[in-house]
C-alpha cells in the first residue's frame, strides 16, 4: 500500500499579506496529488472562528472531502483551526479522533485511523516548552499504536534542527523527515514542517512544493512524501 502525504499551513488563506483568496491555496492542494493532506490555520483566528477555506469548494477544486469532525465553532472547518483531507474512497472507512494537547496556547491535533495507517495532524505551540509537552503526549499516543503505521505531520513551529523534537527523536523506531526549509515562502530558510514516522513507512520520495503559486498562496509551502507500508 503506497500513500502520498501532504502537509500545508494556509496562513488563513490570506498569503503574506492579504487578500483573502483561498482559491491560491485550492489550486496548490489540487497539485500536490495527494492522498491525504494535514491542514494548518483553516480557520480565522478570532470571533466565532469562521473558516477561511470555505468547505463549499473543497471537493470540486481539489477531488478530497474534509474529515468529519466536531470543530471548535459552528461556522469552523477545523479545530484549533485544523482539518485532514482525504480521498473520498478513503473517508468511508475513516476513524477520526481530537486529542487536545497541553500548553500556554489552546491547543490540538487529530487523528484519523484507517485501516492500515493513523495520520496525527499537529500545529504545535510558539513556546517551545509548550512544544516539547505536546510532543511528550503525541509520543505516548504514538506508543500505545506500536506496531502498526504512523505517521505525525504539520506545522511543529520548531525552527532548530537539532533542539526541541527530543520527545519524538527518542521514540523507539520512529524518525523525523524534514522535506526541505518550508518558511518564509517566498524566501524559505527554516524547517519548520515535518513528518514523524514509523519503522515501518518507508519513504519512496519526499519534497516541498516551492512553485510559484505556492510561494505566493501562503507563508509556509507545502510539504510531501510518497510512502509505502511494509
């Protein structure tokens, strides 16, 4: 079973500065070609949290649905302003889950279970103290799946290479994919976006969208990897 993954903070929608026009972000998504996709920052940040990629255009922009899940406010497409899309094939047999995480800053991530793979989508926190407790709870989480296929990605916030995924680095089989610098768009210099994996996903190919549109579309770029579960 071979599966493309995609990871991509959509800034709200607004690029670096403005205007709002989701349908830049739609058409990077489309491209990607992905099965499944983690998605960061869905929702406008104040108020009643509205979304800001307006779910109506999802499907017939991209080919992928949204995850069924209860968001954080009646007119949210995510919560903590995040959501997974997926293949329509794929969301029949879909298990989604919320694990609300620790930290100065409300927080969260998701987890959809199928029948082969759990895909956690994260945004972790601006703190890294924030950060590293989220990650000791994704790695209980992550331990308690032993054995099968996971696979954690999202904005990690983490801009050190060697500092601050301790929690993750040290779990027995896992290891951590940074595709490539994802942050700033148009200038990317900081890793920011990762994949954390099972021994047992074996990475086919990996990268990061830094097209032209994508580099306008928002401020991080998306990240990919293609993987097989042995």
């Amino acid at each position: 079973m071979q599966l493309r993954l995609a990871s991509y903070n959509l800034h709200k929608c607004r690029g670096l500065t403005g205007p709002h026009a989701p349908e830049r972000n739609l058409e990077v998504i489309a491209g990607l070609g992905a099965d499944l996709v983690a998605l960061q920052e869905v929702d406008f940040r104040f108020g009643a949290r509205p979304e800001a990629l307006p779910r109506a255009l999802i499907h017939e922009a991209t080919g992928l649905v949204p995850a069924q899940l209860r968001t954080t406010g009646e007119t949210s497409l995510g919560w903590h302003g995040q959501t997974l899309l997926m293949r329509p094939e794929l969301a029949e047999a879909a298990q989604i889950r919320r694990l609300p995480l620790p930290g100065i800053e409300p927080r969260g991530a998701i987890a959809l279970r199928l029948d082969r793979l759990t895909l956690i989508g994260v945004h972790l926190g601006l703190a890294r103290s924030s950060r590293r407790a989220q990650l000791e709870r994704l790695a209980i989480k992550a331990l308690r799946l032993s054995g099968e296929a996971v696979a954690m990605t999202g904005d990690f916030n983490e801009w050190h290479d060697r500092r601050g995924l301790e929690p993750v680095e040290q779990l027995d089989g896992f290891k951590v994919l940074a595709p490539g610098p994802s942050y700033p768009a148009p200038m990317p210099q900081l890793r920011l976006d990762r994949f954390v994996l099972s021994r047992n996903l074996r990475v086919i190919a990996s990268g990061v969208d830094d097209g032209a549109l994508a580099r306008r579309a928002s401020d991080h770029l998306p990240i990919w990897a293609d993987l097989a579960i042995e």
